[in-house]
C-alpha cells in the first residue's frame, strides 16, 4: 500500500482519498463536498469546463486552481456503463493509482499535475470514482495550438525530450496523444491524464507508445487539413527523444 496516499473513509459508501505531500505542499484540506459539482457552482468557484468522454470542471479553492474529473468508462462498453468500475479493493481504485503514479512521478521531477485527491463512491460490487488535480498554470494542449498555428521546432524537441524522461523513469503512458501533451507560456511541455497508466519494465514498449502519439497526429492532420503538423515536426521530435 502507498502510505502517501491517505485513505479515509466517510461512511460506507464512500472513502476519500488524500495526498498528503501535495496538500502539504499546496496548504489545503481535501473534503469530499468537493466531488459535488453544486458544492463550487454554489461557492461560485467553477472557472471552465471542458466536455470530452465525460465533463471535466476547471475549479477554484483558496487561490489554487484546479481540475476535477470524473472517471467515465472508454470504448464499447461506454454505451452499456458509462462509469461503474469493477473491484474491491481500495488501492486498486483509478483514482487511487493514479494518485500513486503521480507522486511517484513528481519524486521523478517530470512535469506532471499535482495529484491533490480522490473519492471512491461504492455502488454494488463496483465503484464511480473522481480526482482532482492542481491545474497547470497558462498551459494549453497541442492539439489545440497547432489546430491555429505552428509550434517551434525547438518545442517539438522538447515534447520528444519529456516523453524519453517518462520513459527513462518507465512510465508508460496508456493514452499517449497530442492532446495530452501541453505546452505553457514558457514553452514548458507538460504531460497529462495518467488514468490507467503504470510503472513498466523493460523497453521493448517504448518504440510503439511513441508510434502511438504518432497515430494521433496523423490522424488529426487527416481530420483537419490546416492541422499545423509536418513530418519535419516529427523528426525533431525524434530528434529531441534520443539526445
């Protein structure tokens, strides 16, 4: 069990889910009205929203901005649960995991969002389950910067540098794509949504993560013709992962 991660249970549906180095770090108390969406409509703290597989609320607490997610099933299956996940043990939740990855990702000194908390809701023999993370100040995904214009260059190197220190810390990313990549107003790429990402041995795997993120690319730039993505653009990132 990672004792980094606290867990508390609040009755018994529910259990809240505490990293105690962000919070320390951060100077804030997780509390499990935060999983409600009305408990920061009502404080008038949503700053944004962003609709995807589910609805991801951009939100606002004592001056730390933040993002909460609501864990939303993938795939086929979506159309039949679009949120119950299987299992009883706590420290095999999502949210949890994902907790745990972060931190160990952060002790890795890789660009990564803070993992504040989680909450696991119990239905049945399943749960539904929540995070909240630190936003990440001024950064924009980039899929969205190259849908307006170019990066530079030198920020594709980068984006490739970032990726090999994931690598290097073996970190596999499941979702690998150019929307989870960001880039901030210093042209510092961060990498986000660890949701079913995992500590991984070996190396043979990292060719094919990397041929992922190229999928994604190529499929955007056959969606969206004036997608700002070249094949000079991937070879410096190439170029930047084996530097």
């Amino acid at each position: 069990m990672n004792t980094q991660i606290k867990t508390t249970k609040i009755d018994t549906t529910h259990t809240l889910l505490i990293d105690i180095e962000s919070c320390r770090q951060l100077d804030i108390t997780p509390i499990a009205a935060w999983f409600n969406t009305d408990f920061w409509r009502e404080n008038n703290a949503i700053t944004g929203v962003a609709e995807g597989r589910g609805t991801t609320l951009f939100v606002e607490h004592q001056a730390q901005a933040m993002v909460l997610r609501h864990y939303c099933r993938g795939g086929m299956v979506r159309h039949l649960n679009h949120d119950i996940f299987f299992g009883f043990s706590t420290e095999h939740t999502r949210p949890f995991q994902e907790l745990s990855l972060l931190r160990y990702m952060h002790s890795c000194h890789l660009p990564v969002p803070t993992g504040i908390a989680g909450l696991v809701s119990r239905v049945g023999c399943g749960y539904r389950a929540d995070l909240v993370t630190a936003r990440i100040p001024d950064a924009t995904d980039i899929h969205q910067l190259i849908s307006q214009a170019p990066i530079s260059e030198e920020a594709w190197a980068r984006v490739g540098q970032t990726i090999k220190k994931m690598h290097q810390a073996q970190v596999y990313h499941h979702d690998l794509n150019i929307k989870n990549i960001m880039l901030d107003n210093h042209e510092q790429v961060w990498l986000i949504d660890f949701d079913k990402c995992r500590k991984q041995e070996g190396n043979e795997w990292k060719q094919s993560n990397l041929n992922r993120l190229l999928r994604s690319l190529n499929k955007q730039k056959t969606k969206f013709p004036d997608y700002c993505f070249e094949p000079q653009n991937w070879q410096a990132l190439v170029q930047g992962y084996h530097e």
